[in-house]
C-alpha cells in the first residue's frame, strides 16, 4: 500500500515537471526578460523603462487586451462614445474648410494643400486623446483579439456596425451645427469645395485612397499604444493624420462630416453620391486598417515568439 502511494506521487511529481518543462519550452523570449526584470530591478523602475521604450510583444498584448474590451463592452456605451466622436471630427471639418475658403479668396491656392494639411489634425487630436470610439481605430484593434481566438467575428461585426452607425449619427448632428455657425464661420465656399473634391473620383481611386487613409489611421492606433501617455502620442496622431490631409486621402468619417455639410448647403450633390462615397471609404478603411496593419503586425510578432521559443 505504502509503495503504490509512493509510486503515485512520483508519477505526480514526474507529471509537473513534465508540463513545467513544456510550459518553460512555449515561453517567449519577451517572457523570459520580464521574469529577469522582476528579479533585478525594482518594480517602479522597470515601468517606467517599458513605458519608454515597450517591446513589439507587449504591444501587441495590450492591443489584444484593448480589443477585447471594446468587443466586450455595451451597445449604448459603444455607440454614444462613437457619435461623440463623429461630432468631434467636425472640428477637423470646420479648419479645413475654413483654410479652403480663404485659399479660394486669396493668391495662396497653391499654398492651401500645404495648409489644410497643417489643421486637418486638429479634430483627431481631440476626438482619439478624448477617448472617444472612431472607426477607424478599431479596423486593427478590434481584429487581433479574433486573430488571437479570443474573440469572435459576430462580436467584431458587432462592433463595427455600432461604431459606424454612432460615427455616422455624430457626423450628421455636426454638419448640422456647422451650417447653424456659418454665419459665423464663413466657410461655406471650403465646404463646396471640398465637397467636389469627395465626389470627383472614379470608385476605383476612391477606394485605394480610403485604404491609404485607413491603413495609416490603424497605424497610428498601433503607435499610440507603443508610445507613453504623453506628448509623443498627440505627435504620433498628428505625423499620420498630417500625411492623409497632404495626400488629400479620403478619410470616411471626417469625410462624412465634410460631404453631409456641402449636401446639406446645395444642390450639387446627390443622394446617391453621398452613399457611394461612405460606402466606399468605410470599406477601403476597413481593408487598409485590418489587411495591412493588423495582419501583418499580428503574423510578423507571432512568427517571431515562435523562433524565439524553437
């Protein structure tokens, strides 16, 4: 009796080094780090080291950890945070138009390029500092929770639409108070102008530039959560929202607030104009946003970790 007792706790035992042994083989050389931190340094110092300069593994934990709390979240929680960003953005639609108008009235025009870039920022400083939900942000960070299986696709599909529409919702009560201050304002040249400017492409040209703007959008979601809460992430949101505005890329919720405001002031635009051009950004944000940023910056990570722990 007494030596199968023995016996079974040696198998026991064998048991838990056993998996110790595999666990301890799966660990990531990023792991691995963390535990010879802990042991060094005191815990303060090394958060305060991370917060400088964070490693690519745990960047992508926490922008699995960010996406599975959006997932996560409630439906009216979600959709008033995304109206109030889509409001925010008219901010950003208001100083481009602004720059627009005076480009139109004065012998600068051929600076406007240069000074609608410069404030088209503004607006996305606000609304992504403010913590607000713009779609765009989540095309990628939504996607590595899936990507990692810790989500599923009818919670990101969830997600997706109720930001969208709440964005959408936002834009519209925007354009809106924008008309109401035009008097104000001035700027009802800038909106017709840029309104043109939306609507004068073939679907095919609309699209890849929606695909730039989203890629570069994700991309600075990607930076913000690489960078401290500091300064540098107000730079990080302003270098790429500075390059969609000089590529005069099309942006679909900053562009809806901009193309329901010039539908609203004339009869230039249609219906089904305006249609075409939310429907095409949204969907060529969605591609460059969870193509070519999360995809990639998920595969490229994970097939590191894997050579590490090989």
């Amino acid at each position: 009796m007494l030596t199968e007792k023995k016996s079974t706790e040696q198998k026991e035992t064998n048991s838990s080094h056993g998996e110790k042994e595999v666990q301890d083989q799966s660990r990531t050389e990023r792991e691995v780090e963390r535990e010879e931190e802990d042991r060094e340094f005191v815990p303060v110092i090394v958060k305060r080291t991370d917060e400088a300069l964070r490693h690519p593994d745990d960047i992508l934990e926490n922008a699995i950890v960010e996406g599975l709390e959006q997932l996560e979240r409630q439906s009216l929680s979600l959709f008033l945070s995304a109206m109030a960003a889509g409001l925010i953005l008219g901010f950003t639609a208001m100083s481009v138009a602004v720059v627009e108008t005076w480009a139109i009235s004065s012998d600068f025009a051929n600076a406007s390029r240069l000074a609608t870039a410069l404030v088209y920022p503004l607006g996305f400083v606000l609304c992504i500092m403010s913590g607000t939900q713009l779609f765009t942000e989540h095309t990628a960070t939504a996607v590595y929770p899936i990507l990692d299986r810790r989500g599923g696709v009818k919670a990101l599909i969830r997600l997706w639409v109720i930001v969208i529409v709440g964005n959408l919702c936002g834009a519209i009560v925007s354009s809106g108070f924008l008309i109401a201050a035009d008097d104000v304002i001035g700027a009802k040249p800038g909106y017709l102008a840029i309104g043109h400017h939306l609507v004068n492409f073939d679907g095919g040209s609309l699209f890849i530039s929606a695909l730039l703007a989203g890629w570069l959008m994700a991309l600075g979601a990607w930076l913000i959560m690489a960078t401290p809460p500091t300064l540098s992430q107000m730079v990080a949101i302003y270098i790429v929202t500075f390059i969609i505005g000089i590529g005069g890329l099309h942006h679909s919720i900053a562009g809806s607030v901009e193309i329901f405001t010039a539908y609203f002031i004339s009869n230039d635009f249609s219906v089904s104009q305006v249609i075409r051009f939310i429907g095409m950004t949204i969907f060529g944000n969605l591609v460059g946003g969870s193509i070519f940023v999360a995809l990639l910056n998920y595969g490229h990570i994970r097939e590191t970790q894997k050579m590490s722990s090989d």
